[in-house]
C-alpha cells in the first residue's frame, strides 16, 4: 500500500480551443505529492489550474503529458474513484432528491446496500447536522446546507482521500467554521484531505502542507510554518506587563547591537472570531 | 455541524477495494434515480393533454357506421399515444444527459466508482421505464374509451336491428361481429408494444446525438429531425436509388443516411394491427431484435464519444 495519497509527476494538460489550432497550457508540468494522513492544500488565483490538476486526480480529465497516481493507482483507474470523496465547489446535486436521497443515491453509486447504507445515511446526516432537514428537497437548502450535504455525499463509501474543491465558497463564517473544524477532525482520524482555495486564511488554518499555484506552475511548496516563517523575527506576546516593564524590554532590546523593536501594540482579534463570539454569545441567551 | 460526533466509518479502510467490471446495481441506482427525476420534473402532466385528446376524439358522432367510427377513434387514439411516446422519448432523455453536464451534477456522480456505459445504460434504461409506464397508462386511457364506446354502438344496434324486426339473429351477430373487430381487443397490446420498440430506438438515438450535443435544445430539434428523416428514407432512397440520373454522390449518401439513420417505417406494421388486420408474431419477434440491434449500436456509439470525453 502507497503511503503518499496523491502523487502527481510532470503533469501538463493543454486544451485546445475551438477549430483554430490555439492552445491553452492550463497545467505546465506540475509535481507534487500528498502523504497518507496530512490535510495538502493546493492555492491559487482564479485560472491559475487548481481546477484541472484536481479533475486530473479524479479522474474527469485525462493528461496531456505526465502522470496522476492515487494510492499508487492510476487517477484513471475506476477503483482509485473508491477511495476519493469529492466535494465540488458549489456543490451541484439533483435538486429534487432530500437529503437522505442524495446520500442513499450516491452511497448505492459506491455498492453500498441495506442496513450499512441506512446507518451510514443517518451518521453522516447527524455528523454535518442536517438530521432535521433531511427529507427535505435540496431544491430548498441554503448554500451552508448544500455545501454540509455535500460533504457528507464525499465521505459515504468511506474514502482514504476527500478532495475539497473551494469547501467554504460561499459560507458564512460560521458554517465556514464548522467545515474548517470537520478537516481538521477528518485529519485527527487518519484521512488524508487535499482542498484547493484562495481563501488564504482558512488555508493557513487547516493544512499541514501547502503548494502554491500561478499560471499553471508551482512557485512554492512546503510545509506551512516553514513557509509562512520570517527567519529573522521572532513575535512576543505579552499579559498583564506594566509601564516598567515594557521600558526594560525597551531598554534591553536598545542595548542589543543590531536588534530593534519593528512593531508594538496590542494583537487584535480577527473580524471572523468577533462575529462568531458575538453569534455564540447571541445562541446562549437564546437558551 | 455536530462537534461532538466523530466522523464515522463504515468499514475499515485498507487497500483499494475491488470494482466490478460491470454493476447491474449501479445503472439501476441511476435508473431508478432517472425514473425519480422524470417524474419530479412532473412530465406525466402530458398525459392530462393525451386524456384530453382521447375524451374528445372519443365523442366526435361521425357520420359513419359504428364499425367505422370506431376505427376511426382507435386510429387517432393510437396515432396519438405513438406521437406522445416518440416525442417524449426525445424529449426526456435530450433533458438528462445535457443537463448533468450543464448542472454538474455529473462530476458528482463519474467521481464516485461509476463506469461511464453504466451511465449511459443507466440514463436510458430510466427513460424507457417511464416511457413505458406513460404508454401503459395512455393505453389503459384508450381502452376505457373504446370499451366502452364499443358497448354503446353494440347495444344501440342490437336495439335498433331488433326493433325494426326485419334482421335474423345470425344477421344481427354478424353486424355485431364487425363492431367488435373494430373494438377493444388483445392484439391491440402488440400495437401499444410497437410504439414502445419505436420510442426505445428513438431514445437510443437522442442519447447518442446528447453525448456531443452542447444542450438539450439542439438535441431535441436534430432527434425530430432525424426522426422524421427515418420515417421517409426508405421511399426517398428506393427513389433515389431507382433513378437512372442521379451522380455518384448522391447515391453514396443516400447509402450513408440509410446506414446512419434507423428506418422508423419499420414500425408501421402496428397501423395494421390497429385497424383490425392479423398479428404476425414472427415480424413482432423480428422486431424487437431489431430495436436490440439498434439500441446495442447507439449505446456504443455513446460510449465511444463519451468515454473520453472530459469535463
């Protein structure tokens, strides 16, 4: 068994557009690899061909040069699909099927039958909280709903692998919370998740491993904290210091040759974190 | 999202898990899912228009005998239900394949371990259901009507025939006899199966033409067109090809659409069957082996454009 999960070696995919002979590099040979049990992030601007190397790992698009593996077999070998989980961004599903169709019909799609279909159907409702939406029509679902429903379609048959195509376009930042916590979940309990996004921050939270992607190309690859990392600075956070103190800090720090305070002040919270406090705070004096 | 619940596993997870190389449970999963959408997408409300048609072709007083009339609700009533069912046939499945696409929703559904001739087979075997679920009810719709239109001209000529005191009994039994051999009887079973052959070869085709189609509109017009060219091509090509001054080309074409385009006038023999004439169960067979034929062409033809096609 393969311990890198995905494994894609000098892939170049070219689309040819229209009858004209003109042609479009949209992946210009890309390597990277994703281990067993790490949550690799793929970003990039819009056109930059997360999309396509994704299609390539799921086996929708084929290479035009290079190679595509999936636990050691081919992205277009019909048994990697058995262990991929895929979550489109904006997740598009039959929307006159309910909740628990949805998961039934794509459950059945990976054999599944009978009373392991059933419980599954009714653990994974109850893992993205939907159990009271569940029959439902998707036709009637907010964007939060579907995108939860989609995750739970993405772990039916019980990938190794779940690929997550822009997992919180579109979300509020509360769902977009409870979806950047159940990665991170799925992580502790052994999946290996590859999510491609530009929402940056939530990349940053999530990934163990990031590649970024321009035009087609990998400009950097690495792990998070080596990446993100400003060698020569070091961040100090402080509690309860007073006047007297911080002048010694001060004092210390001018006596240090070449070392200098570049900024000072007080850490403030990001915007996300305020708004889901004051939603948190809101739903318990509901209760 | 629920904090407290880890995420579940249905079974250990290990190396790749087998996939069978063909999964009979797999095309009826998107069969049934298919059957599901049709009738969601509420398409039997065309049967309140077919019911409609019936109910007043049904109650026209034709100035003709009861035999007549009654052949003559049969052939409307018939002509209709095939009209319905070949159109739908179009319709419906030039709907599902494009739409997928369009909607996405195939990503979904080819990135789970579904071959793709599952797909296609899955596709088409939903729309026949409901093509022949529709047919059942038009025909029980038509029954009705003929039943009992039927039993109206009988007990009128009896009563008539009887009350004039100038016909014998075996007179009488005659003129009856010609009624209900115009009337409701098994053999018109074999017909209502001709226009399901029909609107099965039809839909095999529109899935064909939805593989490389870019929407549903374009495959709805070119199906109804290439229909209506195999309802014409065996007497366009016998003139064609008879025609002492025709070029080369002309004749290799008329060869071509021959060969490209299934002969729907094959069919007609159901016309006959409607209007009273004997079954050959032999070309019934031979028909329906034909359709198979078709079908099986159609579906890899489909499976030859659609199984690299990318998304």
């Amino acid at each position: 068994m393969s311990d890198l999960a995905v494994e894609v070696k000098n892939l170049t995919k070219v689309f040819a557009l229209g009858l004209k002979k003109e042609y479009v590099v949209a992946v210009d040979n890309l390597s990277f690899e994703v281990k067993a049990g790490e949550v690799y992030g793929l970003i990039g601007p819009n056109g930059s061909g997360k999309s396509t190397t994704m299609k390539v790992v799921l086996g929708l698009m084929a290479p035009s040069k290079g190679e595509a593996r999936v636990f050691g077999l081919d992205s277009g070998d019909i048994r990697a699909r058995n262990e991929i989980g895929f979550l489109p961004e904006n997740p598009y599903f039959y929307k006159h099927l309910s909740g628990a169709e949805t998961l039934r019909f794509y459950g059945k799609l990976c054999g599944m039958r009978g009373r392991e279909l059933e419980n599954r159907v009714t653990e994974l409702l109850k893992l993205v909280d939907l159990e009271g939406a569940a029959n439902r029509r998707l036709g009637g679902y907010s964007k939060g709903m579907l995108q939860r429903i989609g995750l739970a379609q993405s772990l039916v048959q019980n990938p190794r692998l779940v690929i997550l195509d822009e997992p919180t376009a579109g979300v509020d930042p509360i769902g977009s919370r409870q979806i950047r916590d159940l990665i991170l979940r799925l992580r502790d309990e052994g999946y290996t998740v590859f999510l491609c996004s530009h929402l940056l921050e939530q990349v940053q939270e999530v990934c163990d491993r990031v590649g970024i992607l321009f035009q087609g190309r990998m400009r950097r690859e690495g792990r998070l904290e080596e990446l993100i990392a400003i060698e020569e600075q070091t961040a100090l956070t402080l509690e309860g210091a007073s006047p007297e103190l911080l002048a010694r800090v001060h004092e210390l720090v001018a006596a240090e040759p070449g070392a200098k305070i570049v900024s000072e002040g007080h850490p403030r919270t990001s915007l996300e974190h305020l708004f889901i406090q004051i939603a948190e705070r809101s739903r318990e004096a509901k209760k | 999202m629920n904090a407290e619940t880890t995420v579940p596993k249905s079974s250990p997870r290990g190396a790749a898990r087998p996939v069978p190389l063909f999964s009979p449970g797999r095309v009826a999963t998107i069969a049934s899912g298919t059957v599901t959408q049709l009738v969601r997408m509420k398409t039997f409300y065309f049967l309140l228009a077919f019911a409609l048609v019936v109910v007043a072709v049904g109650n026209f007083n034709l100035p003709a005998t009861p035999a007549k009339e009654l052949s003559m609700i049969k052939k409307v009533s018939f002509g209709t239900m095939d009209l319905f069912a070949w159109l739908f046939a179009i319709v419906a499945t030039a709907l599902l394949l494009p739409r997928d696409q369009e909607d996405r929703t195939l990503y979904t559904i080819l990135s789970k371990p579904v071959r793709r001739i599952e797909y296609l087979l899955g596709k088409l075997c939903g729309v026949l259901v409901v093509v022949g679920i529709s047919l059942v009810i038009m025909y029980g719709i038509c029954a009705v009507m003929i039943g009992a239109r039927e039993s109206l001209f009988v007990s009128a000529e009896i009563e008539a025939m009887t009350s004039s005191g100038r016909y014998s009994p075996e007179e009488i039994e005659e003129q009856v006899g010609l009624i209900r051999q115009q009337g409701l009887r098994p053999e018109l079973g074999i017909a209502v199966g001709a226009s399901f052959l029909k609107a099965a070869v039809v839909a095999g085709m529109t899935i064909f033409l939805s593989t490389f189609a870019s929407s549903s509109l374009f495959t709805i017009i070119v199906s109804i067109l290439l229909f209506l060219i195999g309802h014409a091509h065996t007497m366009a090509s016998s003139f064609w090809l008879h025609s002492s001054d025709n070029s080369m080309i002309v004749q290799m074409l008329v060869k071509v659409v021959k060969i490209l385009i299934p002969d729907f006038q094959l069919y007609s023999f159901s016309e006959g069957i409607v209007q009273g004439e004997a079954v050959v169960y032999a070309l019934v067979g031979q028909m329906g082996l034909v359709t198979l034929g078709y079908l099986v062409v159609f579906l890899l033809l489909s499976l030859l454009v659609f199984v690299d096609k990318e998304f």
